[in-house]
C-alpha cells in the first residue's frame, strides 16, 4: 500500500470515448487527482477529449484498451504496470478491463475494484459471473445503485463484506450553460406541452406502453412527443404510432447532439423502461435541469425520486397509469414546476459529484485498513 495513507495510487480501465455519457466517471477521477491522489488511466487513443482534460490535470494516460476478454499479452501489460508502479487500487469499469484484470493482479497487494451499473443478468448460476464480479480475486464492486447492491446481494457468496452502493454524481454547474432549444425551430409554440422520450429502441425501454397510454389521454391536451435516438423505424414501432390518436403529435428526432438542449426545452422526460436500468442518465440530466420525469417503478430507479414529490413513479407495464400521470402533468403547469424544483433540489442532495468522490475516499479507507 502506500506509504502515505492519506495519498492513493490508482489504476483506471474504462472507456471514455463518449464525452457526454463519460463525464460524471471522468470526474471522479479528476477530482481524486486534484486532492493529491496518484491517478493513471487505460482508454482509448481516440479518447482525446478526456485524454487531454487527465493530462492537464496530471494524470498519466496510457492508451492501450484491452481488446479481448482474456489476453495473456494483456494480462502481462497489466502485470508490468502493477510491478512499475506498485498501485493501491484498480478500477474496472468494463467487462474486457475485468476479465483481464483479475488475472493480472494475482499474487498482487492491489485490492480489485469492479463496478456494475446494469441491474440484470446477475444470476449465481451464470459461469461467466465467476470468471467476472463472483471471482475471488474481485475485492469489492461499486453499485451504480441500491437495486443493483440487492441483487447482487441475493446471488453472490460474502456480498456483505463485497458491495458498496456510490451513484456517480453530477455537478450542477454542469448545467448552467445548458440553454434551451428555440422551441419555434423545432415547429412548436410556447402553448405547446413537450414530452421528451430519449432513448434507443430496445425491447426493456418498454415503448409500446407508452404508445398504449396514449390512447387514454385526453385527446384535447397538448402534448407533444419528441422521440429521441434511434430505431424508431422499426414496423411495429411505427404501425403502433399510426394507430395513436396522437400519431400527429409524434416527432422522431433521430440522434441529436443537442440533447440535452432539447430535453431543457421540454416539460417532462417519461422513460417506460420495464427492467436494466442502473441508474438512468437521462432521468439524472433531465432532474438537474428541473424537470421532473414520469419514470416506471423498477431496479435502478427507485433512488431517483420521491413519487408525488419530484416526479411521477409509475408501476412497470401499466399504460393506464402512465396516461394518468401524463394527464396530471400536462394539466397542471403549478404542479410540475413544484415537483420539477423538487428534482434539482433531490439530485443536489443525494446525487453531486462531491458526495461521489468522498464515498470513493471513505471506501479506500475502508480496504486500506
């Protein structure tokens, strides 16, 4: 371990090509190496962005990403750097990072540091867990959230002593210069109600519920609905549209690099999601902005918000509740600015970066002891 206790060398592998979706990881980083900490990153050479932000803030980058799930001549790079720098802790961000990892620190002082951030497919039965999260080599997991802590807890042998739950927080300042999009470049007026949905279509983003929901809204309100990312092409997708009574009332964005422009712009981000999420970006970045979401009641998002508080929590596969919801939102403008101011107050608290960084401290302490 290191001869100063107080100081920390820490070995990264993730992938930090996305500058949006990596940020709030990124950060940690660079904030731990901002109090004194020793920082070294594995990523991608096309991670320039985040390359260039570690550099300035004096963290090493090396830019050779495993590229297999078990690498002997990985393992050896791994070994190497381990030697070379006698690390304190290794974070795993990835399945490749993991797989190699737990390989490459036996017979090494380091204590493994894997994070999980998807709530599914963690079952005791699994092989490939062990050769992952299950392997004893893994000293401890980061759990993007409660759920995903008790789920993990009910397959996993000695979780007590294994598990720690730390969302990865943001910065509200991160926020100040998002600007909302000229709702009249998009087509619509100041009248008009918008309901982001921001996601790729896949099966467990549950979007034929909310198209079924829509049939069950009052036909008079407002409401727009801004489809956001890809895949909405799809037949059923677009037969389930064409039969909505809102189908007028649907526009398919595709992917915007302006997301979260469009997002602020809007007066409520619904996800329908019926099982995977960790903990859902979208509904973070949208509560930070102050708007309040209507989300469904599953693993991952049950620490987000406070149902009738700071937004609409609504139980998974029910489109009758989801049109509920929708109406009560669009109806009242009072009510979901309230609830909306109640959300960025509830990340501020709960989900802030600063609070991210001293629970990694706290858990270095706790392994250092």
């Amino acid at each position: 371990m290191a001869a100063n206790k107080d100081q920390y060398k820490i070995l990264v592998i993730s992938d930090y090509r996305s500058v949006g979706s990596s940020r709030p990881e990124a950060e940690i980083f660079i904030r731990l190496a901002q109090l004194g900490h020793q920082v070294h990153i594995i990523t991608h050479a096309d991670a320039h962005y985040y390359n260039q932000r570690f550099r300035e803030h004096g963290i090493s980058v090396f830019e050779n990403p495993p590229s297999k799930k078990i690498s002997i001549t990985y393992i050896r790079f791994l070994k190497n750097l381990l030697n070379e720098y006698t690390y304190d802790f290794v974070h795993t961000f990835n399945s490749k990072g993991l797989t190699n990892a737990v390989w490459a620190l036996s017979g090494s002082k380091a204590k493994l540091i894997a994070y999980r951030g998807y709530a599914g497919q963690t079952h005791w039965y699994d092989p490939m867990m062990y050769l992952k999260y299950f392997h004893p080599r893994v000293d401890h997991i980061i759990c993007v959230s409660q759920d995903i802590e008790i789920i993990l807890s009910r397959n996993m042998a000695g979780a007590r002593k294994k598990l720690t739950t730390i969302p990865k927080g943001h910065d509200p300042a991160w926020y100040m210069s998002i600007l909302p999009v000229d709702r009249k470049t998009l087509g619509f007026t100041e009248h008009d109600i918008l309901v982001c949905f921001l996601a790729n279509v896949r099966p467990f983003k549950g979007l034929p519920y909310l198209l079924k929901a829509t049939h069950l809204i009052p036909a008079s309100l407002p409401i727009h609905f801004l489809f956001i990312g890809h895949g909405y092409d799809e037949p059923s997708i677009r037969q389930a549209m064409d039969s909505s009574p809102y189908k007028e009332n649907f526009h398919l964005l595709g992917f915007r690099s302006d997301a979260r422009e469009v997002l602020a712009a809007c007066a409520c981000l619904i996800q329908t999601s019926t099982h995977g999420e960790g903990l859902s970006k979208s509904v973070v970045e949208s509560m930070f902005l102050g708007i309040a979401p209507i989300i469904t009641d599953i693993p991952g998002n049950h620490d987000l918000l406070k149902d009738g508080e700071s937004g609409w929590m609504v139980p998974i596969k029910d489109s009758p509740s989801i049109a509920k919801a929708l109406t009560e939102m669009a109806s009242d403008k009072s009510e979901r600015t309230r609830r909306g101011i109640h959300a960025k107050e509830h990340m501020r608290m709960h989900f802030h970066i600063d609070q991210t960084v001293k629970r990694f401290v706290d858990l270095y302490e706790r392994l250092n002891l």
